[in-house]
C-alpha cells in the first residue's frame, strides 16, 4: 500500500512536521511505502531531513491513500474535483494536529477581518470530518468537541504519541545552575497562555528560594513579549530573580529537556504536546492543569497553587528522585509510543481502502 502525507516541511521547526515524520517512519517499518510531500510547496520534491526526502506531488496520483496534516496542495485538490472517479481512487484521512480551540479562533479572527456574507463563514475543522474518508483527533478532549459534528462516522481517536527512540539514554544533558530547573516550552494560543508559571515564580521562590524558570523554543517575537512582561516588573523581579534562561527556537531542545527537573504544561485542558511527552520519556514529571499523566494538578491562573504543586514536585524529587523519574518514564513508554499506534493507522487505511473499494 502507498501512502503519502501532506505537510509543511518544517524540520525542528513544527511539532506537526516531526510527527508527520514519526508516523513515515513507523509506516515504512509496517511495510508501507509511506512517502512525505510539501504541502505548501507541492513541487519541492528532493528535500532532505536526515533519513528523510520528500517526493514530488504528482506522485500522490498513485498513492492508495492521502493523509493532509495541513492541507492538501490546490492543484491535488483540482484534481479530486474533476470527476467523481478520482475522488474515489484515494482514501484521504484528515489528521487534526491543531487544538479545536486555537483552530476556532483563527478562524473565527479570519471572518471578522475578511467580513464576508452572512452564510459564507466555512470552519475548516468541521469541514474535514464532513467531507474526507476519515479524521483523526489525538486526545478525548478533541473528540468528545468533535463528535458533535461527525454526521458520518467519520471521526476516529488515535491516542497522540511519539518516536521513543530518538530519546537516547546518553543524549548530551544541559547542566542548569539552579534547582528546581523549571522548563516551559509553550507557546502562546488560546488555549494555552504560558504566562501564569511565570508570574507564580514570586510566590514559589518563598517556599524554594533557588527554584527558577526556563522558557525554551519561542521564536523571537514571543522572546520580546516575555521579555516585556519581564523587565518591566517592579525591580525586574521577573527577570532578575525568577528566570535562568529564555531561549529562542533552537535546532533542537533535548539537552535542554534532558537537564531540567520540572516541566510545566500550560494547556487549560490538560492536553499534552510533543514537548511534554518527550519531557516525560526522559524522567522529567510535568506539572499541568489536567492530565491523568502526572499526578500535580495546579488551579488554572491560581499562582499559589501552581507555586504549590511545583514545591510539592521538587520534594517528591528530593525525597525519591530515582523513584519519580522511573514512574515517569514508565508512563511514557506505556502510552507514548509510535511504533504502537501506528498499527491503528494501518487497521484504518486497509479498511478504508476496502470499503473504497468493494
């Protein structure tokens, strides 16, 4: 079976890339010829990204299945529209990588600034489960919001995860000058405001003093909006006292990860990005709002109680360090791992394309 998949190339750039990459990877070792194409580029075949190339668009012609991670490129979609003939020669499944909310609200700020007639306002999220063979949601919160729309049967859920193995037990690890080194690797959507960690650190600092917060991946323009809130708090505490280091986008963030003692999930829901779950592989509990993944649940906006569970965490670490990061890595390898799901992905397309079929 032949499977390409639609996606901006991105490497180091966007999580939705490197999962895009993951699942090629675990395809190929379930004996599918899984190929990947720009979407934004559809013609930029021979990009390369380590074991990785993309092909050129006009390949999709023969492929058994198409799966869009972004979108599908516009003369591909051309293509579907011609004749009802070559819609049916493809299985196209529809992967939701974005959170419904941040989808909803570029959306919905696309209508306002575009204005258009009443009646003319298509939200893309719900499109795809209407109109593609299958939609994929990565957790049972994106599902349970999803399924009001899924007239079809349609919407599948597959537990979002990770390629284990490019966590390496000897991976270079960034040594830190203040423990608890806390990372937060977040950033800014409406569903996730990476601020209120930050502003907690005050508080967390009178319980331990040499505690301090690490922001990392943020592209320049969110370092200026973090250094803002900083350098212009009473005295600089928030940058002077609170902070070690606020990084920008780098080519990759593992030392980083690796080094730190405390991760923290700004997702309201509780809903965990790639980030965390390569956190959790590497021993690193993460504090969050939600999640039957960790055991620190904070208050959403409650600066007490997110100073309160980041003690609570460093005092589990100091008092059975070696016991915590085991539990942790645990978890990860139980319910993070690629080469596990990949096989639900297989089930579906083998399914799909005989029902296409028959």
């Amino acid at each position: 079976m032949k499977v390409v998949h639609f996606a901006g190339f991105a490497p180091s750039r966007s999580g939705m890339y490197e999962s895009t990459k993951d699942q090629i990877k675990y395809e190929r070792r379930e004996g599918l010829e899984s190929d990947f194409i720009d979407a934004l580029d559809p013609k930029g075949d021979g990009k390369k990204d380590g074991w990785l190339e993309s092909i050129n668009w006009r390949e999709a012609l023969d492929a058994d299945v198409w799966v869009q991670h972004s979108l599908l490129p516009p003369p591909l979609e051309e293509y579907l529209l011609k004749s009802p003939k070559n819609r049916k020669k493809h299985v196209i499944v529809s992967i939701m990588h974005g959170p419904v909310e941040n989808m909803l609200l570029k959306e919905w700020m696309l209508f306002i600034r575009d204005e258009p007639d009443e009646g003319a306002f298509t939200i893309t999220h719900i499109d795809a489960i209407w109109k593609y063979d299958a939609c994929i949601v990565f957790n049972q919160h994106e599902y349970d919001i999803s399924i009001l729309y899924d007239e079809n049967d349609k919407l599948i859920y597959i537990p979002n995860s990770i390629d284990l193995e490019r966590i390496k037990p000897d991976v270079m690890e960034w040594k830190y000058r203040h423990h608890p080194a806390i990372i937060s690797c977040d950033s800014p959507r409406i569903e996730k405001l990476p601020v209120h960690v930050l502003f907690a650190m005050p508080t967390l600092l009178k319980k331990v003093p040499d505690a301090r917060l690490n922001m990392y991946g943020l592209p320049l323009l969110h370092i200026e909006f973090f250094r803002n809130l900083m350098c212009r708090s009473k005295k600089q505490v928030l940058n002077r006292d609170c902070c070690e280091n606020v990084q920008m986008t780098t080519h990759t963030i593992v030392p980083f990860l690796k080094g730190a003692d405390i991760g923290f999930n700004s997702n309201y829901s509780g809903i965990m990005s790639r980030v965390h779950m390569e956190m959790m592989a590497m021993g690193v509990p993460v504090v969050s709002y939600n999640g039957d993944y960790t055991d620190y649940h904070a208050k959403i906006f409650d600066l007490n109680s997110i100073a309160e569970q980041l003690a609570r965490c460093w005092k589990d670490l100091q008092n059975s360090k070696k016991k915590l990061r085991e539990k942790t890595i645990e978890y990860a390898h139980k319910h993070f791992n690629r080469a596990v799901y990949v096989k639900e992905y297989v089930k579906l397309y083998e399914r799909l394309k005989e029902e296409k079929n028959g």
